[in-house]
C-alpha cells in the first residue's frame, strides 16, 4: 500500500475543491469581524512561534512550518508553507501528525471549556455563542474538527467558527506568497534575489487553485441555483481529506512524535499552540462579546 500513500497530493486536491466553500462575499458580508481576529490572531501567533522556535534552536525550515500550522489553518498552511520553502517532506510530516493528533482532544475540550467559561462573564447566550464559535474557528487547526466543535454548542456557534476559519482560510494565499517572498531573500541557504520567476518557483500552485475555485464560484455560482455544485465538490473535498487522514495516520509513528530528538519540537508546537489559544480567546472576546454588542 505504500505507493498509494500520498497524503500531501489528496490534500492538496481537497483544498483547491474546498475553495467552492469559501465564497468572498459571504465572508464579506457576515465576518468582518471574523476577518478582523484573522488578521490579527495569525500576524501575532506566527511571528511568537517563529520566535519562540527560534528560542529553542529549531532550524528556521522547521520554525516556518510550525508558525504557519499554528497561527493560520494547520495542515494546508503546513503544506502550503513547504511547498513554499521547498521544505523537507519528513518535517512537514511530522508538523501534520502533530496537528492532527492534538486538533482530536480539542475538538472535544475546547466547546467544554467555552460553555465553563464564557457564561460566568457574559450574559447574552447568542454572544456566548459567538465567542465561542470565533475562539474554536482561530484555534482548532482542521476544519472539519472546527465544524464538528462548533456543533456541538449550536448552530451559532457552527456558524461563527465556520466564518473565522475560512477567513483563515483566505489569508493561506496571502501567507504562501509572503513566505516564498521572505525565503526566497532570507532562506536557510544561499539567498537568491526575489525575481518574480524564483517567487512563482516556490510558490505552491495548489494555492493558486484554491484561489481561482474561490473567485470562480464567488462570482458566478454564489446563488442557490450552485448549491448542488458546491455540496458536490464539499463532498469529494473531505472524502479526499478523508483518505488524507488515513494515509497520515499510517506514516504517523507516535514512538516518533514523543522521541528524544523530536521533543524540543513538540514542545514548541505545544507552547505555540497554548499562546495560540489564550490570545484568541482575548482578541474574540473583545471582537464579539464586547465590540460587535457595542455596535449593534
């Protein structure tokens, strides 16, 4: 079965479909401040982690794939961030399995620590649910694990979470063009003038798939009439995210994950991950449960 374990390839196809999902006007019109934590949430969680990798004497190949796993959508950002420093495929494997195996205990504690929390400083359970969705959106690093948290609190908080992680989702793009900009000029290696060939080069054309099933189904297949199309394509997206999982898991060896020389790793990633947590908690307090009522 080994030949037939490409967990990067089904990935990458499954995110270019799940570009039909995302749809810029949607997000647009109910997120800004979903948009607004994004923005902030990934700019200061990348640049902790890179830093506190930096700390504790990971190489820089290894500090960018964490910080991007982290702060912007866990496993497409990983992969995406590879592509663009043009990564080793062993590390890259590691950071997923690391994603993965933490973004399952989350799913579950993450709604129960909201509904312990929140009510004792907010009144308004619609806001409470708010809160939460757009905590569970910034931190749950799959989107389906973020889906399935967000359910398990209602149908607003589903909705809030959904809306942050696709945000999210959106500043993939943005991200991969910035990194292969930044490790094109600043890599581990020789450094190479940042000519728009060597940029495109690195670039992670998966991406730009992504981008382009996005625009395409924004502008003209964002009506009802294109559900159908769109529901199609969500399902074969995480049928191949799917098959992804499975394949990952039978390169995951949690003797691995847990040794000796990949602990300073998993403690970084753990660090990162517990940072990550709190300030977006903080900024979806301040966004949802004291800004937007403020508004309204």
């Amino acid at each position: 079965a080994k030949s037939a374990v490409r967990s990067e390839y089904y990935i990458k196809i499954g995110l270019v479909l799940l570009g039909t999902s995302v749809l810029f006007g949607e997000i647009m019109k109910a997120g800004f401040f979903g948009i607004a934590q994004s923005v902030v949430v990934v700019f200061s969680v990348w640049y902790f982690t890179f830093w506190l990798a930096s700390r504790m004497k990971l190489d820089k190949e290894m500090g960018v794939m964490l910080a991007s796993a982290v702060s912007i959508c866990g496993v497409s950002a990983a992969i995406a961030t590879c592509g663009a420093i043009k990564g080793d495929s062993r590390k890259l494997s590691f950071v997923v399995s690391l994603v993965l195996v933490v973004a399952v205990p989350m799913m579950y504690l993450m709604p129960w620590l909201a509904g312990l929390l929140l009510p004792t400083v907010l009144s308004n359970p619609e806001t409470v649910q708010e809160v939460a969705g757009a905590w569970m959106g910034g931190t749950i690093d799959t989107t389906g694990a973020v889906v399935a948290s967000g359910a398990l609190l209602g149908e607003t908080a589903e909705q809030t979470a959904i809306i942050v992680k696709s945000s999210q989702n959106v500043l993939l793009g943005i991200a991969a063009f910035v990194i292969s900009l930044y490790w094109s000029y600043k890599g581990q290696n020789k450094r190479q003038r940042p000519s728009v060939r060597v940029i495109w080069e690195r670039f992670p054309k998966f991406v730009v798939g992504f981008v382009a099933v996005s625009l395409l189904f924004s502008l003209f297949f964002a009506g009802s009439e294109a559900a159908p199309a769109r529901t199609s394509a969500k399902m074969f997206s995480n049928t191949l995210f799917s098959i992804a999982f499975v394949c990952i898991g039978l390169e995951t060896r949690f003797r691995d994950i847990f040794s000796k020389e990949n602990r300073r790793t998993f403690w970084a990633f753990m660090t990162a991950q517990m940072f990550n947590i709190v300030v977006t908690l903080i900024v979806a307090y301040l966004l949802f449960g004291v800004l937007k009522p403020y508004l309204n």
